[in-house]
C-alpha cells in the first residue's frame, strides 16, 4: 500500500510539474523558429565566395607522431565606403 501511494505522489507531482513548464517550451520553440529564419536568410555582404577570393588554404604536416594543421586566410581587398 505504502509503495502505491508513493508512485501516485510522485507521478501526480510529475505530471504537476511538466504541465507547468507548457508555456516555456512554446516561447522556446517560437525563439527557436526565430534563429532558424535569421540563419537561412542570405547575407547582404559580399563573402567572397566564388573565383574572386581564395578563401582558406589548408597545410598538414607531422612531426615525431603529432599531426598540425595549419590555416592560412587571405586577405580580401580592402572596400572603401562612399
């Protein structure tokens, strides 16, 4: 008996608890939806993709067992504002 009863506060204090975090989780899923369109929205700004730029050049070297990797970045030209 002792054990039914303690599996029925628990679950009630369970179920109590999850429906009281309803509202959080539909303001997390609208701020969610939020982020996702900003980041699928496409830049304004020119990022150098295409034959323009080279954008990064990758070197891997190792030595006595240890493996680097080294990332080179060229700078773009410089765009001066009118």
């Amino acid at each position: 008996m002792m054990i039914a009863m303690f599996c029925f506060i628990f679950g009630a204090f369970t179920a109590a608890s999850s429906i009281s975090m309803g509202p959080d989780t539909a303001k997390a899923t609208k701020a969610a939806m939020k982020i996702f369109t900003i980041i699928r929205t496409p830049s304004k700004v020119d990022t150098g993709k295409g034959d323009k730029y080279q954008e990064k050049t990758f070197t891997h070297s190792r030595v006595d067992g240890v493996e680097t990797t080294a990332v080179e970045y060229t700078e773009k030209p410089s765009v001066e504002c009118a």
